[in-house]
C-alpha cells in the first residue's frame, strides 16, 4: 500500500519543519497546532491518482490564533523559504487554498468561520442547526501532531464521534432527521412519483438524486455518524455500522443508468421501509401498522416519522430548520477567487485555450 500524503507529512513536520520552528519562533510553535484537516481528499485519506491534478502535494497545516496569524506568519513563512527544499522524498510543497507551500498558516478563527460559521464551539442547539454536516468532517478529519495549547483538539472533541455524546446532542440529531425524512419523501419519493406520472423526466431526474443522496445521509443520521461531502459519501457509507448492509445493495441498484424510474421510485420506497424501521427499533417513532402507498402520491411514508418527530421537539427547535448547504464554505472559496488572477485560476481547473479554435 503506498504511504499517504498524510503519513509523508508528518514526517517532513517532524523532521525539517518542527525543529525549525522550534528553533527560530518557539513561542508561536506552543500556540500553534499543527497538522493535516480540512479541504481536500487528501484529509480524509481519500486521496487517488486523480487527486494530484490540483492542490495537491506535502502539506502541513498550522492553525494559529487571530493574533499570531497577523503579526507573525508572514514573518515565519519568510524565515521558513530561505531553508525548506523545494521537494521531500519526491513529492513537491503544495499550496493549495492557503497561502503557503509545505506550510500553510492560518487563523483559527478564520477556519472555524468559513467551515462551521462560528469562532468557537457550538454552544447552542440552535448553533448547532445551523452548521452544514458536511463541514464538521472538515474539522475533525485528518490529524492533528503537535497542539501543546489544545485549543483545537478540544474543539475537535466536541465533534468526534468516539463516544455517543460526543455525536450530535440528540434534540438536534432528531430535529435534523425529521427534515431529512420531509425532504427524502417529500421533495424527493413523492415528486418523483408525479415526475413519472406526467412523464416528465428533467423532474424526475432532480427529484430521483435529492431523494438518494438524502436517504442516504438520513442512514448516516440514524447510525450517529456525520457523512462527508457527495463525493466520498458513498466510501463512508459503506462502513456504516448498521445500515450499510441493508441499504447499499439496493442504493447501487436503483443509482445504474439503466434501472427505470418506475425501479428506482421502489427502491427508495425500500429504502422507506429499511429506515422506517430502524426509528421504530431506536425508538425515535412509535410501533405503527403497515402503511400503503397512493397511486397518484406514491409512498410517503416518511413524512409520518416527520411530523411524529417534529411534534415531540421542544418548542424552540420545531421551526428551526438545519442548515444543509455548505454557505460558510462558499462565502470563503468566493474570496479565495477574488484574490487569484484569472489566468492562475484557469491552469487551477486546467483550462487550456483551444490554439486550432481562437476567434
């Protein structure tokens, strides 16, 4: 197996970087910590040959506070460019998203905004609404070496999923199942129902992905795991504890090009009754009979779970609806844009101008 990108390094970090830093500004290196997290497939040990295109090489990410960040990393950064190499054990110094090559310094404020939106911890169900799940794994991906004030490890533990309670506090993991199962069955079964219906295959085409990729992430919900971005959330969902064996087969079943919609509208209503079962046995919904589907509405039985669900919430949660969209994210990659030059930017979506097509 070669030895990922995460594991090279660390060793650089321990090797060259820590002893320099050590040397040259030990007061900053105790605030610091250092690691791999954050944006990146690599950060999720995801990374492939497909990976190395962009944004990809050693990388050590070093969280600072605000204060150090603007007083002194352009200084260590400086210091660091006259005695890093340019390469170490044949990979190159990546600069990616952050300013820096091999080392990328950053504010700790700065990560926590642009992922979770906050500048600290969620203390708040409501806070905690208001985070896209998809940027949790942003921060507790990863590792973290060398972090002597604990600032961010801590952080990272009122994330990680070691224990139960370290999970989502389970007023907001129930009121983020109920607007997944809306949503699941609402927005996405029943539409693609009437999509059919109508013969409307663009309709059916939208409804049919926000419907898999949402039972999906509702699998993830009921096995207390937070899922990552679409495009390793089908690796992370086949490890799941419980519903991966149940649910797999029949997600890549109804996902084939060549399965109908009409197969793919039963498959989720399978997918309906698998999760379904599974709020019954975790006793997040009551025992209930055997519900039928209608022939113009289809098998909405998940908004029964919905309302169940959402009627039991306290009372300042029942309207609260999650935040699902990476905003945070987005808010700081539009930024990110701002500050590149166009050309720069094309090469980074290696965009190459057509010579035999110029106008």
């Amino acid at each position: 197996m070669n030895e990922s990108i995460i594991d090279i390094s660390r060793t650089f970090f321990e090797e060259v970087v820590h002893p320099l830093l050590e040397k040259h500004f030990p007061k900053e290196t105790a605030r610091t910590a250092f690691g791999v997290f954050g944006l990146g497939s690599e950060a999720l040990r995801m990374d492939d040959e497909l990976s190395r295109d962009h944004h990809w090489g050693l990388r050590i990410d070093a969280l600072m506070p605000d204060e150090v960040y603007q007083g002194k990393s352009q200084a260590i950064m400086a210091a660091l460019a006259e005695t890093l190499p340019t390469s170490f054990r044949g990979h190159s110094l990546r600069e990616g998203h952050l300013t820096g090559a091999g080392l990328a310094p950053d504010s700790l404020t700065k990560l926590l905004k642009r992922t979770i939106g906050l500048e600290r911890a969620p203390q708040t169900h409501r806070e905690w609404l208001g985070i896209p799940e998809e940027d949790i794994t942003h921060l507790i991906n990863g590792e973290v070496w060398h972090d002597p004030s604990s600032v961010f490890t801590d952080i990272r533990a009122t994330f990680e999923r070691a224990t139960f309670e370290a999970y989502y506090p389970e007023p907001v993991r129930l009121r983020r199942i109920a607007h997944w199962c809306r949503y699941y069955s609402g927005m996405g079964a029943y539409a693609l129902k009437r999509a059919i219906l109508r013969e409307n295959d663009f309709y059916a085409a939208t409804r049919f992905a926000t419907a898999i990729r949402l039972g999906v992430q509702l699998a993830f919900l009921l096995d207390r795991q937070y899922f990552p971005y679409d495009k390793w959330i089908m690796a992370y969902f086949e490890r799941l504890p419980r519903l991966a064996d149940p649910l797999v087969p029949i997600v890549k079943e109804a996902v084939k090009p060549e399965t109908s919609w009409e197969a793919k509208l039963d498959c989720l209503d399978r997918i309906s009754d698998i999760l379904d079962g599974f709020m019954v046995q975790d006793g997040i919904i009551k025992a209930h009979g055997r519900f039928i589907g209608s022939r113009s509405s289809g098998y909405r039985l998940l908004e029964h779970a919905y309302a169940e669900i959402i009627q039991r919430l306290p009372d300042s949660l029942k309207t609260v609806v999650p935040v699902w969209d990476q905003i945070h994210l987005e808010t700081f990659h539009s930024g990110y844009v701002d500050t590149i030059e166009l050309d720069h930017w094309d090469q980074l979506l290696n965009l190459r101008t057509d010579s035999n097509n110029n106008k």
